[in-house]
C-alpha cells in the first residue's frame, strides 16, 4: 500500500480557486460600488450638464470604467508583487497548508494567471456597466445600496453557483453553460481551466461571448447615461431611463 494526496501535485487546490472567485467578486463589487458613487455625484456638479452634451457619451462612461480599472490594477499589482517578492526573496518559506486547506500554489502556471486575469478584467468591464447604469438612475449617492442590489445579487449568484455545482463536476453540461454564459462565465471559466476540464476553443468562445456583451452592455450603459445625468428629483426605473428621451 502506498499513501497518495487528495490533490495531485500538478493540480490547483480547491482552496486557492476559492480564493480566486472570492478575489473576483469582492473587487468587482468594491470598484464597481465606486463607478456607481461617481456617477451619482456627478449629479451635484452643473459642470457635468456641459460635459454631457459635448463629450461622446461612450468616451465618458468608458473613460471613468478604464479609469478605476487602471487605479485597482494598480493597487492589486503592488499588493501582490510585494507578496511575490516577498516569497522569492527567501526569508520565508511558502506554506503548504493553510489549517486544514493545501495551498498548491507550485501548481499555478503563467497561463492560469494570464486566463485569470483576462477573465478577472473583462468581468470588471461587464459588471462596470451595470452599476454606471443604475448608478445613473438615483438621485442621491445614498439610495446606491438598494438600486444596485439586483447587480450584487447576479455576482453572489454567479460566485457561489461555481462553488457549488462547477467545483464539483466540471465536465457537466451545466458547467460548461455557466462558462460560457458571459454574467457567470468570469467565476466558472476559471474553475474550468484550473482543472484542465476546458479545451481552447471552449475558452476562446467564452472570451468572445464575454467581450460581445462587455461591448454592448458599454454601449447601452452610453446611451442612456446623459439621460441619467440630466435627470433630477425622483428616481427612475430602469425601463424609464431607457425610454426617457434625451
């Protein structure tokens, strides 16, 4: 009889995609929360009735995405490389375990962190959409919490969702749907590939799905944008600001 580990040595532990999907869904939430704020207060400054009309919308909305998106990359880049440099420097060892989780990190490969960090970013951009929109449709930034609760919701669902059906058979049907349909494919195309359970061209059809809707999500989210900027006292519904008239 011989004693074998739970996880392959060539295998990501289970413990570190958790950490990955938990990293995802905190930094989109956070960083999109604060394009939500933005918008909001922009309300507040008669500077913006100008903008809006002379500005392309798209250009707008975008460049407050990319924005916060270059500042976050940033403040994570130096949060991790300084963890990086850190274990490589050989003052300390990297654990193994972390109590009763491996941490398998020799089993990270550049690939996994490039597909992560493609995955990690596009969904960023997707869900920044989301919160500019419904950003736009509050008059105060203290309403925020309760209008962009359906968006909070999608992330959870789509985090835990991975944890609890893709985790466990990554070669199912549903998994493969979960990873590729764009609101859920940032957390479940991760679990896939961490587990070698998707092929490149199931990886690369994920990636278009996501950059397509990423792109037209950008583009609704511009269009009614002004329509939110301009808009004061009671707050809109969703489908008020889309067929509110500029």
């Amino acid at each position: 009889m011989e004693k074998g580990k739970f996880t392959s040595e060539n295998e990501v532990s289970v413990f570190v995609i958790y950490l990955m999907l938990m990293f995802i869904l905190m930094a989109v939430m956070m960083y999109g929360t604060t394009i939500a704020t933005g918008v909001a207060s922009e309300k507040a400054s008669r500077v913006m009735e100008v903008i809006v009309t002379k500005v392309n919308p798209l250009a707008m909305i975008f460049g407050k995405i990319f924005g916060i998106a270059l500042a976050s990359l940033v403040q994570f880049a130096a949060f991790f490389g300084s963890i990086a440099l850190y274990l490589k420097s050989g003052i300390v060892e990297p654990a193994q375990s972390l109590g009763n989780f491996e941490l398998n990190l020799s089993a990270l490969t550049a690939e996994h962190c490039v597909y992560f960090f493609i995955f990690f970013l596009l969904g960023y951009l997707l869900y920044a959409s989301l919160y500019a929109v419904f950003g736009s449709m509050v008059s105060r930034p203290e309403e925020l919490n309760g209008t962009t609760m359906p968006i909070s919701i999608l992330l959870m669902v789509s985090a835990f969702s991975g944890i609890l059906f893709v985790m466990d058979d990554p070669t199912s049907t549903l998994s493969k749907f979960m990873a590729t349909f764009p609101f859920t494919s940032p957390f479940n195309m991760i679990i896939l590939i961490m587990k070698d359970a998707a092929s490149f061209a199931e990886i690369s059809l994920s990636i278009a799905l996501l950059v397509i809707t990423t792109f037209v999500f950008g583009y609704f989210a511009a269009k009614i944008y002004p329509k939110g900027i301009l808009h004061f006292g009671e707050n809109l519904k969703l489908l008020q600001l889309i067929t509110r008239k500029s």
